[in-house]
C-alpha cells in the first residue's frame, strides 16, 4: 500500500521548487533571479540528466536566410499533423535569443572561420540551422556553462541525491510541494507554492534505450496520480542510430552524422535507404528508424558508415561518438558502426499550456516530461533543447510577476519503488511489445504483464507511467509518426490527441 506523507507550509513560504536538473530546471533556476528555488538532482549536478548526453545541439533560424517561419513549417511538417502551430511558431520565434542567452553564459558554440555560428544540417530541417557545440559536445558544454552558473547564483539552493516520490496536494487539488527521497531512503516533505516538474524522460522504461536509467517517466506518474492531464503518451521516439554494441543504455550515433553524409548500410556493405523513402538517410527520424527495425526483424544487420563521408575527421568533429566506438572495440574510420532503433525522446507527457502551467494550481512542468504540442507524433531533431530553454524562460517570466499563494495543510502518498527484477521484466516487455512497430496482441500482452506486477508489487511509478504509453498505443488505431501499428498501417485523416486523466476519464481538454 502507498504510504501518506503530510505536510504543512511555514508562514512566508516562496521558495519555488523545480524537480530535476537537466537544461530545463537549470535554465529555469537562473531565469528566476532575483526570486528564490531550490533544485532537486538525483545525481551530483551535470550527472544523470539526458541533457547532458545530448549530441545535436539546439535547432534556430540563426542565419539571416532563415526564419522562424520556415523552422515553424518543419516541425509542423514533421510532427505527422499533431503540432500545435502555435506553440511551434512561438518556440521558433523565441528559439534564437534563447540560444543568445546560452551564449552569454559561456556556451561555445560552433563558429564558421569569420566568427559567425556554424549551422547543421539534421533529418528533417529544410536547412542547416543546428547550433552545436564541438561536433557532438554541446548537451556537456551547455549543462557545463549552466551547472558553473547555477552553482555561483545565491539565489538558488540545490539539493543533490534525492528525488521527489510524491507530490503534496492540499483538499482543492493545489500542489503544494514534493515528497522528497534522498539517497539513503530517508523521506522528507518540501512545501512550496509553485512546483516545477522537469525530470525529463521515460527511456528508461524501455530495455534498449539512449537515455539514463533514472528517465523512468516518474513525473508522468505523479502528475498523472495527482489528476493532471496526460497528452499523447503513445508517442515516443526511436533514435534510428544507437550504437548496437551491448551496452544499457545504448550510446547514440548523432544524426548529424547522417548529415554530413555517412550511409546506412548492411552486412554487404549496400545502402538500402533508398528502397524505404526518397530522401534516403535525411529521411524523417521515425522512417529512418522504422526502415532499420524492418531489416534487423529481416535477420539483416544494419551499419551506419562514416569512413567515405567523413573518415578520420571523426576524431575530432565528433568525438563523444568517436570515443563510444573505441571504447566498444570499433574504429569507425576503417569499420562501419552497428545500429539499430532505441527509445530515445518521449514526445508525449504531462498536458502544459504556453506559459508551462498543467492544469493542476501550483504545478508547472518544463522540457520533455511536458507536452505542450511542441512535437506532435514525431519530433523534429534538436528541437527539444530549444523547446526546454524557451518553456523555463516563459515559465520563469510568468513566476517572476505573480504572487502565488502557498497550500496551507496538504498531504501525498507515495508507492513503493518497482524491484529491480521487476524493473528489468517491464523494460524487456516494453522495447519487445511497444516498440518501433506494435500490434494489439503485443500491446495486450504487455499490459497483461503490467497487470500482474502491479498485483505483487502496487502501483509504482515505473508501473504507472508505462501502463499510460501502453494503453494509449493500444488505443490508438491508427499509424501516425513515432507510433506504427502493423495492424492500423494508415494514418487518420483527422488527426488528433489523446488525453489521460485519473479523476475524470472522459475529460477533453480545448484544443
Ligand atoms: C542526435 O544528435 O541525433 C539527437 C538529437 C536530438 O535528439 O534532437
């Protein structure tokens, strides 16, 4: 049974609390200045946040020939008919002085040899807009520049080793604050008027996965548990390129790699992309990643191949990439890299509108464990660094200029955490049964097995959130973006969102 926690603020409480401590909780943290936050990290700061493993950079019309309304397009365009225009034009709207912000914190950009930024090319993009870091560095040298910078700011109080197991709500539904557990075990209760969820992923859950163990979607779970929305939990990304070398989590080959014209190959040594889509390897991610499972399920091994494109080059342009290689005993510049798909982004999460607010009092989420209608079915690449930096700086905005009132009592309940052997049984069912290419006999079958470890083991969180991806999926008949059923292949000519919720099921939120 779930444990209840209660908790009562002390007079004058304003101290926002921002859950996780990856780009969006950090970027928020500094936005909030003057106004005081604490941070909670389950990790040392810098360690265990997807963010700083990211190697694309942040995606922005940069160059003068560009413009936010061509970004806007692309990601409508990619999103497979369930971006919100709107949302998708204010993030690339936004999205270049956000990345001048980065810049003034020390961020080092790529630059051209005149001194201006050096743009990529992605799948996807009409054109190279992806500012980059170094080749393939920039999640390590953003996180770098914001955790010196966090660390130097007084106004921020950072609690490392513990994470939030639970939310305090008080008896009209208002968050109040978070149930926090630190490394020993030991439970405490943090009161706050304004709680931020920015935990990032749920990778986690999947076994063949590009995100850290701890991305388990426990924010999906504990909103969901405390009656906020969920949107489109069905849609998760697969990275085509994770390094197929044995290792959990899977270390990823960057798709500019693609971008500066490495191929997928096979056993033979023949390219194949062309057989599954037009624009071959720039192809959008999920055509990508759906054209490598179909020749993996064919016994057919797939390879990505840098050595004509970019050769030795690899070295120093890319070198997380290039050091993930060696390290698995492959030299990229005289051997081509073993691939396949792995969970890597999960576009859907818990429902926020344009300023970050759920729609639960006192509760706000930021970067991938929101879903603002930034992604839709299929997100495009390195939009998600940028949606994380422009949602804390609307979120911090609209904190900065309002005088929140705090929950006076409040309580929360908090369930056991999944044993690992348990932990390790959902995440081979959920890469197995609700992976690149699903049907409704898989996706009965897994949540079957979910039904049968939350009877021995409670609703844990891990539980919670992958019964909503699963059961979404399942209820989703139709093919669309990241989500392909093989026994629903075509898309719906109308496209639209699914919505979770535990108090009242039949909720349709405004489009
Ligand atoms: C990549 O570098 O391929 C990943 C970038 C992203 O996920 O946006």
């Amino acid at each position: 049974m779930p444990e209840t926690f209660t908790a009562t603020a002390p007079a004058g409480d304003a101290r926002i609390l921002i859950v996780g401590a990856g780009l969006a909780g950090l970027f928020l943290a500094l936005r909030l200045a003057p106004r005081k936050c604490t941070i909670i990290s389950p990790a040392p700061l810098g360690q265990a946040a997807s963010s700083a493993w990211a190697q694309g950079g942040l995606a922005a019309a940069l160059d003068p020939k560009d413009s936010p309304e061509q970004h806007a397009d692309d990601t409508v365009a990619a999103g497979a008919g369930l971006v919100n225009p709107a949302i998708a034009r204010l993030i690339a709207e936004e999205g270049p002085a956000r990345v001048r912000d980065l810049i003034a914190l020390g961020v080092p950009f790529d630059r051209t040899p005149d001194g201006k930024l050096a743009l990529s090319l992605e799948a996807a993009h009409s054109r190279p807009r992806v500012a980059r870091v170094a080749g393939d560095l920039a999640g390590k040298a953003i996180m770098g520049a914001l955790t010196a910078a966090v660390r130097a700011s007084s106004h921020i109080e950072l609690i490392e080793h513990a994470k939030a197991v639970g939310l305090l709500q008080d008896t009209n539904g208002q968050i109040a604050g978070a149930i926090l557990k630190d490394r020993r075990g030991r439970i405490s209760t943090f009161t706050s008027p304004e709680t931020v969820l920015c935990t990032g992923g749920s990778g986690g859950l999947f076994r063949v996965t590009t995100n850290p163990p701890q991305a388990r979607g426990d924010a999906l779970a504990l909103a969901y548990g405390a009656g906020a929305v969920i949107a489109d939990p069905e849609f998760v990304q697969f990275h085509p390129t994770a390094m197929d070398v044995g290792l959990d989590p899977s270390p990823l080959a960057t798709e500019a790699l693609r971008g500066e014209g490495a191929n997928l190959i096979g056993a033979d040594g023949e390219s194949f992309m062309t057989r599954y889509h037009p624009k071959a390897e720039l192809a959008p991610r999920d055509e990508v990643a759906r054209a490598i499972h179909t020749e993996i399920a064919a016994g057919r091994k797939v390879y990505l191949d840098t050595r004509d494109a970019i050769g030795d080059k690899i070295k120093d342009h890319f070198p997380t990439v290039f050091a993930a290689c060696m390290a698995a005993g492959i030299d990229p510049r005289i051997a081509p890299i073993p691939v396949a798909p792995a969970m890597h982004y999960h576009m859907g999460g818990i429902l926020a509108d344009i300023w970050g607010r759920s729609i639960l009092n006192g509760l706000s989420v930021c970067g991938e464990c929101a879903s603002t209608g930034a992604h839709g079915a299929n997100r495009l690449a390195s939009n998600s660094l940028l949606e994380a930096v422009v949602m804390a700086a609307r979120i911090a905005d609209r904190l900065c200029d309002s005088d929140i009132k705090p929950a006076k009592e409040s309580a929360g309940d908090v369930p056991a955490d999944l044993p690992d052997e348990a932990l390790q049984t959902l995440r081979e069912d959920m890469a197995a049964k609700c992976g690149v290419v699903r049907d409704a006999t898989n996706l009965s079958s897994l949540i079957e097995s979910i039904d049968r470890l939350e009877a021995e083991h409670g609703p844990a969180r891990a539980l919670v959130a992958a019964r909503l991806i699963a059961s979404n999926a399942l209820a989703r008949e139709e093919s669309r973006g990241g989500h392909f059923r093989s026994d629903y292949q075509d898309t719906l000519q109308t496209a639209t969102r699914t919505y979770a919720r535990l108090h009242a099921p039949d909720l349709e939120p405004a489009k």
